[in-house]
C-alpha cells in the first residue's frame, strides 16, 4: 500500500531572534576588531620606539699606530664608546671577528654590521699630519654593511642606527684630531679647507651585504609568499569542511539562492575528518605547484625552486590539516579560532614586514609558537639564504612538523572521543526542509 500522506510542511510562523542571540555576533565583532586594532596597529605605529635587542655586529679590525709620539688604538676607543654609548635595551651589539660577522649576516642572525678596517688609526694619523704637511691623503673609513635578505625595514632600521652611532663617533675623533693638530702647528692658523676635514675625518660608507636580486619585491617576497600559503591552507580548510559535510548530508549546500540537501550518510566523525584530511593532502601539493608556476611567470627570484615546492607542500598540508581538526574539535568555534591563531596573530608576529626586534615584546615572544613565523623563517632561508638551515630553515622545518603532529592529535583524540561517547553528528531533517533545487 502507498502511503500518500503529504509531508509536514515548514513552519511560517515567526520567530524572534531571543537578545543573547543578538548580543553573540556583536560581541564577537567587536572583540575582533579590538584584537585587530591591538595587533596591526599597534606593531606598526613607531617600530623604532620598541626597538630591543636589534642584532649588530661590531668589528674592530684597527691594529693601532702612532699619533703625536704615542702609540693610538682609536679602532678600540671606537669599540668602548658604541659600546657604552648605544642602549644596551635596544640594540644587541655583538664585538665579533671579521669571519663570524660574514658568518652571521649570511644566516640572518644579525641586520648589519658595523666594520673598523684594521688601517684606521694610521689613516687618522695621516690625515692630521696632511693638515700641517701638504700630500695627497685619504679619509680613513668605517663600513655599515646592512642586510637586506633579512628585511627590508631592518635594514632601514640598521642604517639608521648606524647614521646616529656614526655621527656622535665622526664628531668625537673630529674634536680630537683638531685638537691635535692644533697644538702641532702653534700660533699657525688652520686653513677653513682643512677646519672641515678635520671636523667628520671619517668617511661612512654603507653597503649592502650579499644584495637581494631582481624579482624579490625588495624583500618583500618572502612575506607574501608565506601569506599565500597560510590563506591557502586556512580558506582551503574551510572550504574542504563546508563542501565535504554539505557531501554528507550534514549541511545543506547553498548557491546563491538556491540550495540543495542531501541524505546524512553513516559515517562517523572520525571516517569524515579522515576524508577531510585526504582531500587536503591532495590539494597541498597542486597548490605548491601553482604557486610556483606564477612565481615563475612573474620572474621571481626562485633560486631553489624544489625545496621551495616541497617546503610549500608541508605548509599548505599543516595549516590545512590543524585548521579542520580544530573545526572538528570545537564546531563553529573552530573558525574563529583558526581565524584569530593563523591570521589575526600570525601577521604581526611573523617578521615578515618589521622585525621582531622592533615589535612590542610580547608580540615577539608570541612568535615563538606562532605558525607564520615559522613558515616565514623557511621560505625567508629558501628564498634568500640558499636553503641554510641555520638560516631559519631548520627551525621552521620543525616547527611546521611539529604543528602537523599537533593538528593529527587534536584530530584524532577529538573525533574518537566524540564517537565512543556516541556524540553523533545530525544530518538534515528532511521533514522540516524543502529538498528540491531552487523551493
């Protein structure tokens, strides 16, 4: 027998949203912008007054000579006074040698370096007696080497830094150097030529150390290129869980005004974020590919195009797989949560745009866990730094492992528990909704 009963038809009764129901999504939006305000504006409006622990080398190459019959070591004296002088709360200052300096700029661990070449003094020295006996001299020379592989405001901060150092040290030996040549030549009065030499002696010469090559956006490539893998990841696992669950039966799928549902299949939490999971894996590597593809039609500067691949791969799979175990954990929540984790505090933490150095604290010592900056350090070390590990690489390599092991625990532990307490996921109530395309 058919039953030709008609099915129970939605009600149109009105119903009112209850005030908590309000109260909710605005407390939420403005939480966020709160967040966002605090984050975003607050690390970019005066870099330099957070300035702390800046990483500079200081070498001091002088081997000394003699001035006015004593033996000088003016490279030392230089030494002491930056390093009394410059604040010791802002800038780390690290006396080093010649070698470990190259060394340090190479992996990015210090923004610049400051280089007394080892004839300075004699150059001084010979510069005075100029002023008294005339010849051909050269002005004695302090290098600034930035590097702008490790960013571009942090090299803009390092020559600032320099300018201000090097001007109190070029006035300094100046009123020395005059002062000398003054009681070398007596009642004989100094030429105005030779009164404006010996006031800024030295010669300030910035360089950049190992500069960037075309096709970088001034540095700026490595930040936005680990913007595009964290978006893919974060979006690309919204969309796997919409689309996958809308496959399910568990959410209706919605285009534009019309909408379709679908039967709840029998599958557990589990089997689902195992296919969410799956789907993801799949994507990751297309997802590399293609951005290395447009990398590469731009002319971007892709010095280790595999590693780069393999490296995005791992990236796109970590953010992807922890951002669907955190839906799978917490539901709805689980946007906001991967909102706030990967984007909200994964900017301002990840060093891409100003340094850490020149962040308020606790936004560098959030970068510590935060998952762009780890990201941001690998591609930084693929990009720029030929792939070193002590550049960034090895620590970002990590990093993302460990995140990927995190999400895989959180997944698991989350979905089981959730199925051995029989806490089952509804699929749609045909009954209550119209299945048909476009009602």
């Amino acid at each position: 027998m058919t039953d030709h009963t008609a099915p129970p038809q939605p009600s149109h009764r009105r119903r009112t949203m209850p005030l908590r129901e309000w109260l909710a999504p605005i407390t939420l939006v403005t939480v966020l912008a709160a967040l966002l305000g605090t984050m975003y504006l607050g690390y970019t409006a005066d870099p330099e007054k957070h300035l702390h622990d800046f990483p500079i080398a200081l070498v001091n190459q002088d081997v000394g000579d003699t001035i006015a019959g004593a033996p000088t070591n003016l490279g030392d004296q230089i030494d002491a006074a930056l390093r009394a002088n410059i604040p010791a709360d802002k800038i780390d200052l690290r006396p080093v040698g010649m070698n470990e300096a190259q060394r340090q700029l190479r992996n990015g661990e210090v923004y610049g370096a400051l280089v007394i070449p080892g004839d300075f003094t004699k150059r001084v020295a010979i510069l005075g007696a100029a002023a008294v006996v005339p010849g051909e001299v050269e002005q004695p020379i302090i290098s600034v080497l930035t590097n702008p592989r490790a960013g571009t405001l942090a090299a803009q901060i390092m020559q600032t830094v320099a300018d201000q150092a090097m001007t109190q040290v070029n006035a300094t030996v100046g009123t020395q150097l005059t002062d000398q040549v003054r009681a070398a030549l007596g009642d004989t009065p100094i030429s105005g030529a030779a009164q404006r030499q010996l006031a800024t002696p030295i010669d300030i010469v910035v360089t950049a150390h190992h500069p960037l090559p075309d096709g970088t956006g001034q540095g700026l490539a490595a930040f936005f290129y680990t913007l595009v893998l964290l978006i893919v990841g974060f979006s690309g696992a919204m969309m796997i869980n919409s689309l996958v669950d809308a496959s399910l039966g568990f959410v209706p799928a919605e285009y534009g005004p019309w909408h379709k549902n679908t039967a709840r299949a029998p599958i557990s939490r589990w089997h689902t974020l195992l296919i969410k999971w799956g789907i993801a894996a799949i994507s990751a590597p297309l997802a590399s590919a293609v951005f290395l593809g447009v990398g590469a039609l731009l002319d971007m500067s892709l010095e280790r195009p595999l590693l780069l691949f393999l490296y995005g791969t791992l990236a796109i799979t970590a953010i992807a797989v922890t951002g669907l175990s955190v839906m799978a954990a917490f539901g709805t929540a689980g946007l906001m949560i991967n909102l706030v984790v990967f984007v909200v505090l994964g900017i301002p933490s990840s060093s891409g745009t100003i340094p850490l150095e020149a962040t308020p604290r606790w936004i560098a010592d959030m970068a510590a866990v935060e998952p762009m900056h780890q990201i941001y350090l690998a591609v930084r070390a693929i990009l720029f730094f030929d792939g070193h590990t002590e550049a960034g690489l090895g620590r970002g390599l990590a990093m993302t492992l460990a995140g990927l092991a995190v999400g895989v625990f959180l997944g698991a532990v989350a979905t089981h528990i959730y199925d051995r307490r029989g806490l089952y996921r509804l699929g749609i109530d045909h009954r209550l909704t119209t299945p048909v395309e476009g009602h």
